[in-house]
C-alpha cells in the first residue's frame, strides 16, 4: 500500500470514529495528499467492506457511515418479484453481453462476429466438448489460451451465469445468506460467479458483498479484470484474483470468516485426485470459514460427475461437516448408497446475441447451450439443516433400506424428490431418497393415474420432503432399482399437511 493510500485510509478510520455520518470530501482538510473527491473514494472502495463502512453517492460527493452489522437476508416482496421476472425468461444482460462482446473484440483486434473470430471461437467450443468427455488423464480442459476463454465466454458462461442465480436466490430465500457477505469463489475463471452475483445484487437494496477469487490461469484473470469490474455494482467489492492452483492454495492467505466458499464446475476438471483428496483440499480451506458460513460445490448433472459429487458429500460429511441441502437424512441414517445420480433442472435460459452468431453455420446444434442441469451441495461447520424434519418413533412409513422386503406390496413412504420429471408423455418418472437408501428409487406416476391427490409430487421442488402413500413396490431387474408406482389411490403431501384418508 502506497503512503498517500495509507493516510487516506488512516484518516477515514479517525473520521468514522469521531463522526457516525459525514461527506468524504470533509476528509480533505486532514490528509497533506491533493486528491479529488473521486479520486479519494476510488482509492478507499476495496476497503470499505473490511472497515465497516457504507459510501453512497450524494452529488459529486459520497455520504459515508458506518455500515450496520450483518443480519440474516430476508427478500422483500419487490426483491422476490424482481427475481421469479428475471428467471421466468432468464437471460445475460444486454450490458453484460456488450461488454464481453468488446472484450472479444479488444482480445482479437477485430469486430467479435468477424467471421474468422466466430470460426475460431467454434473449434474452441468443440475442442473443449470433446475434451470433457474424455476418461482419466485425457481429460483436459485447458483455459491457458485465449481462444479456450472466449469459447468458455460463449458458451459455457451463460448457462453457469443464470446457474448460479438460481442457487444464490434459493440461498436467500432459505435465510442463509447474509446483509453482508464475504465471498470466496475458487476456481474463478473469467469471473462467472462474480459476475452471477453482481446481477443478482442490481435486483436488491441495501446489501453488501465482499468477493475474493483464486484462478491459475494469466488468460482468465485478464478476462476477469477487463469484464467484472465494469459490471459490478457499487454494493459489491471486488478484490484482484489471487493467482493460485486450487490443490496449492494456504488458507493464511484468504480472508477470515468467509461467509460464503464457492468451487463451481472446478473440482471434476482436476485430474488424477482421489474424492478423500479432494474432500482434505476443501475441509483445508474451511478453516476460512465463518461458524455460520456456508460451502457451495457445484459439478455438471451428467452421471460421472454427480455421482462423484455425492460421494464428496458423504465424504465432507464424515470428515465432521454438515450437509444442508439438497441431500436430507429424515431416519437420522448414514445414506449407503454408492452411486447416487440426482440434479436439479430449471427453465432454460434465452440464448445470447453472439451464441446466436456461432449458431449461423452447417450445425447450429452445436454451439446452442440453453438448458440448465446440475448438481451441487451445501455444507456447513454448524449443525443447520434445510429440511429439519425426522421420522417420529412409531412412524407408519416404510425405510427405503427395506424396500426388498415390501416386493409386490402397497406401501407409505416419506422421503425427499431428488430430480425434475425424468420420464416420458407417458410416464413421470421422478428420483427419491430417504436417506438410508441401499439401492436407487424412483416414483413411476402414469399420466392416466394422475389425480388431484397425487399431482402435488410434479409440483414440489428439489430436495423437498414427501409423504406418499399407498404405493406399490416394484423391482427393476434391468436397472437394480426399486419403482414406486403411484395409482389414482396413491397421495402425495408435505409433511405435516392434513390429509383425507
């Protein structure tokens, strides 16, 4: 830190002491540096959030106070409409995709949709696709070159970006997020996360959020400085990326108390590591971690990696962390299950302008990216939980860990929906967990059985907990899966509703 920084800084921690509210420019009198107002709230920004302090725009001046401590966020009625507007028709900003589309433009020293631009920028989409399909130590997705980052920005990011907003906002809602939040993002590439979290703050008032990044990449850190900034609100700090690989990361050199720890679509492309290895490099960052903070791992949806995702959880969980969601443990179990394939699916998002642009070829299909799959989980340090509800002694409801007992019998089961509708017109076909599940299982609803009493189980939302009743128990040979087949008799409710039996 330069010493007219340190001064400046100096200053405003005395001000703020002896004053709870006063106009940045009065700081002017006690500091020998000849500095404008801006120039003195530029240099002071990145620091706000670790002083305590709220700067607003007043004029050509900034009103500054202290900030009041942080508090669980609740979304207003504005706040919660803003957002089931966005993700009703959900899209990349026209501003956001500007700025990326000149950030192409400065990248290549050429308009972003000039045809050779579009074509390289293609043969980095499919390099990268197939790349990912690859097994073991040939599977490499490398984002060192720029052409690999700008095929990421088109299209990768903007599926991630509204990814994101739909986790975020489901945070918010279940009061685990926070007035004021440090972040940490590791593994930022280009600044997907940062950037997800800046458009989610333009549609709230009065929240604070502080973001730290780590990423290897020279080519990611410059897309990131050159993008992020000009996105982020004045509610959001933005440090410089701390360039580092994941494995090596030390967590003395991260912030304290971080409220939020995000590794989103980062750990199923390290290579040759073990999930105990990887549960060892997560649990070494927690200790960065605020008491009431949360860990956010986000992989794919396809099969590879969820499963592998599941198994990190169980993995964290028996290290000493707590799963939050989506997974929840209603019997008070350990789940046993060794492969275990669930992922949450939202609305697809609008393509962007130059997703479009890639599209205007012989094979459209293969650089349309609009549907959002994927799989995450949230772990604590505390013992919070997102569903709190456990089984009653005495329960008349049927383990999943005994369903070879109840073969060819009707049965009650309470347990949490663990996908989207996985079926078919004909057949709804939907992912279930108890949690002491020792073989997978499904809800099979016919579309000529479907009732008002047993349609709430298309309705509910991922990770929410059921109670099903009179359903019948099948065994799938082919699969080695138990089928729960819903008839126009079976009801499906939320715990603790009435029911007419």
């Amino acid at each position: 830190m330069k010493d007219s920084e340190k001064e400046i800084i100096s200053t405003l921690k005395y001000v703020s002491h002896m004053k709870p509210e006063f106009r940045l420019s009065e700081i002017k009198n006690y500091i020998t540096c000849d500095m404008s107002v801006e120039q003195i709230y530029s240099t002071i920004r990145p620091f706000l959030y670790e002083l305590g302090i709220d700067a607003s725009p007043e004029g050509e001046d900034f009103r500054i106070k202290l900030a009041p401590s942080a508090t669980a966020m609740e979304l207003t009625e504005e706040e919660v409409k803003k957002s089931e507007l966005f993700f009703m028709s959900a899209v990349v900003s026209a501003k956001l995709q500007t700025i990326i589309e000149q950030y192409i433009s400065k990248k290549t020293a050429k308009k972003w949709d000039d045809p050779l631009v579009l074509d390289r920028i293609r043969k980095a989409v499919v390099g990268q696709k197939n790349a990912y399909w690859k097994e073991g130590s040939s599977r490499k997705i490398s984002y060192e070159k720029g052409y690999n980052v700008l095929g990421y920005l088109a299209y990768q990011f903007p599926v991630y970006f509204v990814q994101f907003q739909h986790i975020l906002y489901g945070m918010a809602q279940a009061g685990i997020l926070k007035t004021r939040m440090r972040i940490l993002d590791v593994g930022a590439g280009p600044g997907t996360v940062p950037l997800a979290i800046a458009d989610f703050y333009k549609r709230l008032e009065g929240r604070k959020a502080d973001i730290y990044s780590v990423e290897l990449y020279d080519e990611n850190i410059e897309a990131f400085n050159s993008i992020v900034p000009q996105y982020a609100p004045d509610s959001i700090t933005l440090h410089e990326p701390i360039r580092s690989d994941v494995r090596e990361i030390k967590p003395e050199g991260l912030p304290e108390n971080i409220d939020l720890m995000v590794f989103s679509n980062v750990l199923n492309e390290i290579k040759d590591i073990t999930t105990e290895q990887k549960a060892d490099m997560v649990l070494k960052l927690a200790q960065r971690l605020a008491s009431d903070g949360s860990i956010l791992v986000i992989e794919p949806a396809d099969r590879a990696n969820s499963v592998e995702l599941r198994r990190l959880s169980i993995a964290l969980r028996g290290a000493g962390l707590g799963i939050y969601a989506p997974c929840s443990f209603i019997w008070g179990a350990g789940c046993s299950l060794e492969e275990c394939w669930s992922f949450e699916q939202k609305q697809d998002i609008t393509p962007t302008l130059l997703m479009r642009k890639l599209a205007e070829c012989d094979e459209p299909y293969r650089y349309v990216n609009t549907d959002i799959k994927y799989s995450y989980f949230i772990v604590r340090k505390d013992s919070l939980t997102k569903e709190c509800y456990k089984v009653p002694p005495r329960a008349r409801f049927a383990r999943f860990s005994k369903m070879g007992t109840h073969k060819d019998k009707r049965i009650n089961v309470v347990c949490s929906l663990m996908s989207s509708d996985l079926g078919d017109e004909k057949y709804s076909l939907y992912k279930l967990c108890d949690g002491t599940s020792r073989k997978a299982v499904y809800a099979v609803l016919p579309w000529h059985n479907v009732t008002e009493d047993n349609s709430l189980i298309k309705r509910a939302k991922y990770g929410e907990v059921l109670e099903i009743y009179n359903v019948l128990v099948n065994y799938n040979k082919e699969k080695d899966a138990f089928n729960l087949l819903l008839s126009k008799g079976s009801t499906v409710s939320r715990i603790g509703e009435e029911r007419d039996d």
